[in-house]
C-alpha cells in the first residue's frame, strides 16, 4: 500500500546510499565517501565518548516524524536508566537511514548504520559494548544484527582493529534479544499491554487487534513468527476480545483475524510449529487498531490506519459492520513534540513506558552476561602456540 511513496524515496535512498558503498567505475571516489561517511560516525561517537562502556542500540528505522520523537524516548530512557553507559541509535535500513537524512518535513537527523556505529565504537576504544535490539521477534531484521553486523565486527572484517584491542574485546560484547524473544516474553507483554489504561479501556468495550509485522513464512528467522499467535493465546486468556495479526505472513492478515472474529477452527503451520487454534464468534461491533511495532510508521498510518486505502485494516473491519478507530484521544504517554492538542495519536509499542522497561529488563540481562561464557568470543583469543 502506498506503493508510489515507497519506491520515490527507496529510488532516493539509493541514489543516496550510492555515494557511500556501492560499486562504481571510479573506486578511488567510492572508497573516499565511503571513508568520509565513516569518518562522521567516528566524529559523532567522539563528541559523545564519555565512558569506557557502550549500548548501541539498533532499529530498522522509519521515515516518520512521530517515529523520530519514539526514538528519541527509548534513547533517554536508556541514558536515565543505565549510568556509567554511552548511549547511541542506529537504523539498519538504508531507506530510513537516507530519508531521515534528507530531512522530510523534519529537521535532518542522522542515525547511521550498525556496522558504521560499531565500527566507531572500537576505534574509541571502548572495553564493553551492548547491542540491543530494538526489534520485536527473533526475525531477520535480528539475524542481520546479530548474525551480519556483530559478527563482522567480532571477526575484524575490515581490519580496522589491533588483535591486542580484539583480545581485550573477549566475553566483552552481548547481544540484548528482540521484545518476544521467547514465549515467556510474549506472556509478560501481553500482561503489559493490559494494564495499559487506553487498551483495557478498549478491550472493555468491543475488540482489540494488534498488527504485528512478521516475516514472510520462507524466512521464519528462529522461528519468530510463532510468538504473534503466542502472545494472542497469552492475551485471549485475559479477554477473548484480544486478536493479533501481521501484515508480512501468509496466514494473518486483517482477513483473517476478521475470520477468528466470525469464529471457527484454524490450523495454522508456522515455522516448525502445527497449530490449531479455536475461536468462539464474537459478536462486538467495536474495535480499536493497534500496531505491535516499536513505533507507528508507514505500517501503522496506511496499511492500518488509512480510510482511504481499500485493503486497509480499518478499511477491511469498517466493511466487515465493524465500527472501527485506529486514532486515538486518550492515550496518555503522547512522546511526539509537534502532535496539536486533542488531536488524535496512533501509540506503538516503543511510546509505552512499560514496554520500554522490557526491553531494558533485556539490556539488564545482557549485561550481566559480560565477563561469562555466555558473552562474544573472538577469533584471536585462541592461546598461543608455545
């Protein structure tokens, strides 16, 4: 949906993108940019540097004002709530990374990529480094973080580090896992997302979906997927009214969460995982939208919310005889700075302060695996050959 935006500002981002990394018949000019670039991250992280310890924490990113102000939140939670630790943002997606840049009806902001942050973050020398990820499931945005960018930098890829800073980098550096990186954190966001006033207010009178992203069912990433339908069974068992959905999985778009409203029996692959799941009709003429993401962008505004877009969740539950609202008036925690008042607000999961809190729980519990065998090895720890 909105498919003629969307390929105006990836044709822009990689037109963009091109003068940092891609090939070129001029290799001389794409390596200077390239060093150029890095040289900015280098600069930033240097201004910054105030402690031997670093959090990078990673997104995929977005290309909307209310999206920044989310990240800004989450990153001033980090920097009130972890002491003695440097604090950095990054956008794993070119798009985003680009478009932000650029400055979209916003002041430009730079938020650089991972491998540029981590590649920084060691040539100021620090002794501990966290990534967290700011994803919601073990999918393949996590993957590229874990398995792509920390790994190289763990590997030297580049060589841009000594083997003695290498060594002392050994169980130094952790990765902190997504929202629901198990079943268990599925269970506890869905408690969370209860004991949220505006969604208790709403699940108290008609139904509540959630839109999750997903991953397509060919790259069920550490099978993540299956925590959407782990959470909607954690929810449903504190009010039937819960449904979750995604907009990037075979078998749970808006179509078909309208189908477990009408009520039926549906047998589910995901991943490795046979699921059956039963739902009982549900007779309620009200609903309220809700975007499982770490903050409301394109996703939230067109594929949920947008009344003018035909295949829109809101559009698909309006036409199902549902009176259905994705905006909101009541939501307490508003982080977007140039939102007029009483107007209304899409809330995603990184506006929440108690969400933001899970996360940190895994930061916490990333860091107490420094120094343990549970933390990063790298390859030039291997002892020396008498």
């Amino acid at each position: 949906m909105k498919t003629i935006k969307y390929f105006m500002m990836a044709a822009f981002a990689l037109m963009t993108a091109m003068s940092f990394s891609a090939c070129s018949d001029d290799d001389d000019n794409t390596s200077s940019n390239y060093e150029k670039y890095q040289q900015e991250v280098d600069n930033t992280v240097k201004a910054q540097k105030q402690s031997t310890r670093a959090i990078l924490l990673v997104a995929f990113g977005s290309t909307w004002e209310q999206a920044y102000d989310t990240f800004d939140q989450i990153k001033a939670d980090y920097q009130s709530k972890f002491a003695g630790w440097d604090i950095y943002l990054s956008f794993s997606s070119a798009i985003c990374i680009n478009n932000a840049r650029a400055g979209e009806n916003v002041a430009p902001k730079d938020y650089y990529d991972p491998e540029h942050w981590l590649t920084a973050i060691g040539k100021a020398g620090y002794k501990q480094i966290v990534v967290q990820s700011l994803q919601v499931i073990p999918g393949e945005e996590y993957r590229r973080v874990r398995d792509t960018y920390v790994k190289d930098f763990m590997n030297n890829r580049n060589g841009d580090f000594s083997d003695e800073y290498m060594k002392s980098l050994d169980l130094n550096v952790v990765v902190g896992t997504p929202l629901m990186a198990e079943e268990s954190d599925a269970e506890a966001l869905a408690k969370v997302l209860n004991e949220e006033s505006d969604i208790k207010a709403a699940v108290s009178q008609g139904i509540v979906a959630f839109m999750g992203h997903g991953n397509p069912e060919g790259y069920d990433y550490y099978g993540g997927n299956i925590r959407y339908l782990q959470l909607e069974d954690a929810l449903r068992a504190l009010n039937t009214n819960y449904y979750v959905g995604t907009v990037d999985m075979d078998d749970t778009y808006a179509e078909n969460v309208l189908e477990h409203i009408a009520g039926g029996t549906f047998d589910y692959q995901v991943g490795d995982v046979s699921k059956t799941v039963t739902y009982a009709a549900n007779a309620s003429k009200k609903a309220q939208l809700y975007p499982l993401m770490s903050i409301a962008g394109d996703h939230a505004h067109n594929d949920m919310a947008d009344e003018d877009d035909e295949e829109s969740w809101i559009s698909l539950f309006t036409a199902a005889g549902i009176e259905t609202t994705t905006y909101e008036k009541n939501f307490k925690e508003v982080c977007w700075k140039n939102l007029p008042a009483g107007e209304g607000y899409i809330p995603a999961l990184g506006e929440r302060s108690a969400v933001r809190e899970l996360w940190m729980k895994h930061t916490r519990e990333a860091i107490a695996k420094l120094n343990t065998e549970d933390a990063l090895s790298t390859p030039t720890t291997a002892p020396d050959e008498e």
